[in-house]
C-alpha cells in the first residue's frame, strides 16, 4: 500500500526538529504523532515500526485505523471555481447595476465605468461607442422592467421550471 500524507483527513502538520521527520494529524479530534522516516515519498510502499513493549497490542486500534484511511478513496475535492453566471443572468445584474446608478444620479460613463471596469470604459468609450450604447439599453430594459416588465420576466422563469421553450424580446 503506498504512503500518502494527503489520504489522511483533517489537519496534518510536518516538521523536522533536526533528529526526525514528525507527522501530527488530528483525526476525529484526536491527534496521532507519528515519527516519519526521512527517506520516505509520497506514493511509496511503507512499513509500521513498534517498540516491543508490553502495551503493543494498545497500538494495534490505532495502525488499523490508519491503513484504513490510507486505503480509502479521496475525499471528492469541491471545485475552486464556479461555474461562469450564464448570459442572461449577467445581463439581469448589469440592468440592477445600471439602475442602481441611475437613481444614484451617476453619468452614463459612470455606469460603465462600475460595470465594464474604468480601463475598459477608457478604452472602449466615445460619443457613438458600443459600450455606450449598451448603458443606454441595459437603462431602457431596466426602466421597462420597473414599469411593469418583470411580469414578463417572472412568466419566463416560470416556462423554464415547467420546461418550456421561452424567446425574450429584448435579448441582445
């Protein structure tokens, strides 16, 4: 069975205090110290070594329980990341956003600023850009919204649970 210090669960500290390799995991609230060979690597085979004592047979519970972790599957990793917001979900928050700024009394450029990013807007921005006039939409979809559009929108959302085929005028 190969060796793996990242089979074990919980909380695993390493260190060397000049004489021995120490491993100290913490495993269902008890913490296992377990001196460690120097020359050991991670997917090598290994081997327990026990004094012969007198209360060996103390010590059996506890290599039975690691063997048995070193030998079970990983745990499955959660993803670091997310799964990127979908086009339509992005275009909801930019509308929110966009008001937002509106009521707030910022400019158009201010609002892409916040949305798009301000180097973008440097770049991106003039008096027939693109990026203009999507501010200008994304204000337009969000005022038809507040004056009664969300119906509209919560009639789609309601199509979509029920597995319905749904268009939206004013998608992009």
């Amino acid at each position: 069975m190969p060796f793996s210090i990242w089979k074990l669960p919980g909380r695993k500290t390493l260190s060397h205090d000049g004489a021995a390799l120490s491993l100290i995991a913490e495993i269902n609230q008890q913490i296992v110290r377990i001196a460690v060979s120097d020359n050991i690597r991670d997917g090598q085979p290994f081997a327990f070594q026990i004094p012969a004592r007198a209360d060996t047979h103390t010590a059996w519970p506890l290599l039975s329980r690691i063997v048995e972790l070193l030998q079970a599957p990983s745990p499955r990793k959660r993803p670091s990341t997310r799964p990127r917001p979908s086009r339509g979900s992005l275009n909801h928050q930019r509308t929110l956003q966009a008001l937002d700024g509106a009521a707030d009394g910022a400019t158009h450029r201010e609002i892409a600023e916040a949305i798009f990013g301000a180097q973008d807007t440097f770049h991106r921005w003039s008096t027939d850009s693109e990026l203009r006039a999507q501010v200008r939409y994304l204000l337009h979809r969000g005022r038809k919204l507040v004056s009664g559009g969300y119906r509209q929108l919560l009639s789609m959302s309601q199509a979509t649970r029920k597995g319905e085929s749904v268009t939206t005028p004013d998608s992009p």
